[in-house]
C-alpha cells in the first residue's frame, strides 16, 4: 500500500477522546507521539486526565478516564528522560482511523497540543516538510462536496 503524504502540520480528530480538528505538529525526530494533557494522576486504578489548554480552545476541558495505561520513559531532545504516562486511543487522519500511542505531558508552553511521532509514522506516511494540513484540508473539502446542493427555481 502507497505511504501517504503528510505535512510538518496537520488536524486530527480523536474521537474516543471526544477532541476534534486538533492541531498537530509531525516530529520525525521524535520517536513517540505525544499529547498535552492539562493534568492527570492515577486514582483507585485508573489514570484520570483533564485536556484542557487555554490557547487552544478545541481543547474543551474534558475530563478522560483510561483504564488500560502503562508508563514508560521518553527521552527528549536534551537528553532528559521522562516517566510518562501511556495510553493508547484512535486518531483519524486523512479519513482513515489508527490506533495511536501517545505519552501523557505538559505541553502548555508548545504551540502545537499533539506531537506525531516516528514510531506512528512508519509505514504509513512520508513527511513534505513543505506542506501543510493537508489531510485537514481534504477533510474539509469532502465535507463540503457533499454538503452542497444545487437551488432549483
């Protein structure tokens, strides 16, 4: 099967996460995904999350439980390693759905809410750094392709 293309920004939806048309910046450097999450603790066995960023108002301050997570730790650009929180949800992408992996941090002060990284990537995609939204842009245009009707007088 042909990798599709994808830019170094993009939209997604992650539906289980009930979080729509949500900023993402694509990492190659980065070999896990990702996701800004306002504030998250285990309680009686099950990791509770609050998505919530005030520069990005698609994030709507929901409150997730995730039953099934593990840990793991990230290494960052610096050298730092983190022990992270991971759950894995669905993320829908050029009208297609994939399980997705994404480690649990504070991104408050990244642009981008959703880091895409190599590990989601493999297979699947090649990155044009030159390009932009294109899987949000194709969304788009399918939505509006069977929204629009013809008046008749």
């Amino acid at each position: 099967m042909p990798k599709k293309t994808i830019g170094r920004v993009d939209k997604a939806d992650f539906p289980t996460l009930n979080l729509f048309d949500i900023d993402l910046k694509v990492d190659t450097g980065a070999y896990t995904s990702s996701m800004h999450c306002h504030n998250f603790f285990e309680e009686d066995g099950v990791l509770k999350c609050l998505f919530y960023d005030k520069g990005h108002p698609l994030y709507n301050e929901q409150h997730v439980i995730f039953e099934n997570f593990s840990t793991t730790k990230v290494k960052s650009s610096n050298g730092s390693v983190q022990l992270r929180y991971k759950v894995k949800t669905s993320i829908i992408i050029f009208n297609k759905k994939y399980s997705i992996y994404l480690t649990l941090t504070d991104r408050d002060d990244m642009k981008y809410p959703i880091l895409i990284g190599r590990r989601f990537l493999l297979n699947k995609f090649v990155v044009d750094v030159n390009k932009k939204y294109i899987s949000f842009n194709q969304k788009n245009s399918v939505q509006k392709s069977t929204t629009s009707f013809n008046i008749v007088k």
